[in-house]
C-alpha cells in the first residue's frame, strides 16, 4: 500500500476507485466498503485510492470539543487499511483552507485531475466541500461532464457505518469489549510506553507494566480488568490488564497496567501493545494485601479462559 501526505507529490493515476472518509476504526461497515473499492478496482485493472484527513476534521472545526476519542491513532489506522488490500492512501491535511473548499473545485481539481477517477464510491448522505455543500446529486451532474461512474452506499450500510462507531465507543467506555470487538471484527488495542511505577506488583507477587498512552484522542477502554493479550517485540503474550484509580492503593491515582504472564524481561520505554479481549471485572478497593492477591488469582485464571476461547 502507497501512503501520501499531500495532494503535490502523487503519482500519475491511470484508473481510480475513489472513496473518501475518516474511517475511524476500520470497523466491519468500513471493511464492507473497502471490500467493494477494491472488488471495482480489479474489475477494471485500475488501482483503489481512499483519501482521509488527520487530524481529524472536528479537531479543526471544533477545537473547544474536548469530548471527542479515537478509536485509533494514524499508525493504526494505517497499518488495518494495508492489511485491507487498499492499494493508495492519501492522508490530506485539514485545514482551515481545505475546508473551504468550494464542492464543484474539489470535483474537477482532485477526483479528476488529481486522481483521474473512473469511479467513485460515496454514501448517500456524504458531504464534502465548503460548508458540506457538495453531494452525490453533484457527483452525479459532473459525471457527465467528465465521464466517471457514481456508485452509491445505500442507507443500509451507511446506517450500520454510523451505528457501528457509536456502538464501539458506547461499550468500550463501558467496559462491553465483547461487542465492541464484534463490531470491529478484530480486537480492540492501544499502544503506550512502559514507565517506570511503584513495583507494588512485584510485592503481590504479579510484576506490572506501568503503560502511558501519549495520545489524548486515543479512546482508553472503562475503569476495571481486562483479559488482554500483548504484543511485545513482536511476540504475543497472555495478560491481565488494570485500567483504573487503584482505590486499594493510596495516593497512587490514575494509571494503566498489564501483567504479562511468562514473561520476565525488563522493557522500559518499550512501546508495547494491547488487545483487550474481555472485561473480568470492575476495580474494588481491598482490606488488605492478602485480599488483593488472592483477587489476583482468580483474575489471571479468568483472563487465561478468556484468552483461550479466542
């Protein structure tokens, strides 16, 4: 898969497959789309070309909405569209001025001169260009002129697109990862650098990666104990995770760690990743250290079942 930063440095497209969207997640309903982008591609021994925005356009047009989480960072997102098959991605900046861009100039200056499109692949509801003034009834006019096909997402798929965004984050900051990973069709994960903590773990016999997550939009599951695996130098690993204010713990505050199971390296400013597979339970406060470990126990017997049912 080609990736391009900029409308200034693409190649000369020959035939295109065009579709366009944030496609936060890569979900199921992304992946019907991407399925057809790339099944029109062939058909026509053309090559897909889906162009994204990061930032993402909100973060521009409402920059005082501290509400919004991703589901995945830019890398992610990347890294699933390849294993997706798309052939070219074309992460355009958003900008002030791209925003403003007028519908009929976005047609003419990149669907067709910029990417030579033979189809395009839009919802029906989609919007694009300045104040979102531009729609497929628009695509459809100027496809006469330029001669490119229109094919349109029905209402039944744009709707499953749409529910499905909203019904992953709604269960992932509920703790439902079980639907959240139904809906995405793979596991939901995040990266973070192992820190240094306070080794309370070791004492209790379950040595923790301390994980700090260095993107603020990065939607982190609920509070509670997850049954995870990890990905560590390229290898996975069987885990329990804590997401949550340690309220046993006094003073400790918010933090995000994993017991790795057989695993005994040090891996300090390793970037590490998660795939949370099951929620186990929610956080408690214990009476003792005794009770905690014993807790931890059971937790890692769940999280071992959990992990082998996959």
């Amino acid at each position: 898969m080609r990736v391009f930063d900029s409308l200034d440095n693409l190649p000369d497209f020959k035939l295109t497959v065009f579709t366009q969207g944030t496609f936060d997640g890569v979900h199921l309903g992304h992946q019907k789309i991407l399925e057809q982008l790339k099944n029109e591609a062939e058909a026509i021994k053309g090559e897909s070309v889906l162009l994204t925005f990061w930032p993402h356009p909100r973060l521009l047009l409402f920059p005082d909405d501290n509400n919004l989480k991703l589901l995945q960072t830019l890398e992610e997102k990347l890294e699933i569209l390849s294993d997706c098959g798309v052939d070219n991605v074309v992460v355009l900046p958003f900008t002030k001025e791209f925003s403003n861009i007028l519908p009929e100039d976005f047609i003419t200056d990149i669907l067709v001169n910029k990417f030579n499109v033979h189809t395009a692949i839009i919802g029906y509801d989609h919007r694009f260009g300045r104040n979102r003034e531009g729609d497929i009834k628009l695509l459809k006019k100027y496809s006469a002129l330029y001669h490119y096909e229109v094919k349109e997402i029905g209402a039944e798929d744009i709707n499953h697109i749409t529910i499905s965004s909203t019904k992953i984050r709604n269960a992932l900051t509920s703790g439902d990862v079980e639907t959240a990973n139904r809906y995405i069709g793979r596991c939901y994960s995040f990266r973070g650098k192992v820190v240094k903590g306070m080794q309370l773990g070791r004492k209790l016999g379950f040595p923790t990666a301390n994980i700090v997550v260095d993107n603020a939009f990065k939607l982190i599951p609920a509070n509670g104990i997850y049954a995870v695996k990890c990905v560590v130098w390229k290898k996975e690993f069987g885990g329990m995770l804590s997401i949550g204010n340690n309220p046993t713990i006094e003073g400790k505050g918010f933090s995000i760690e994993v017991h790795i199971f057989d695993f005994n390296d040090t891996i300090y400013d390793e970037v590490i990743e998660i795939k949370v597979v099951a929620w186990l339970r929610s956080e408690k406060k214990f009476r003792n250290p005794e009770e905690l470990s014993l807790t931890l126990q059971i937790d890692k017997k769940n999280a071992i079942d959990k992990i082998r049912t996959l």
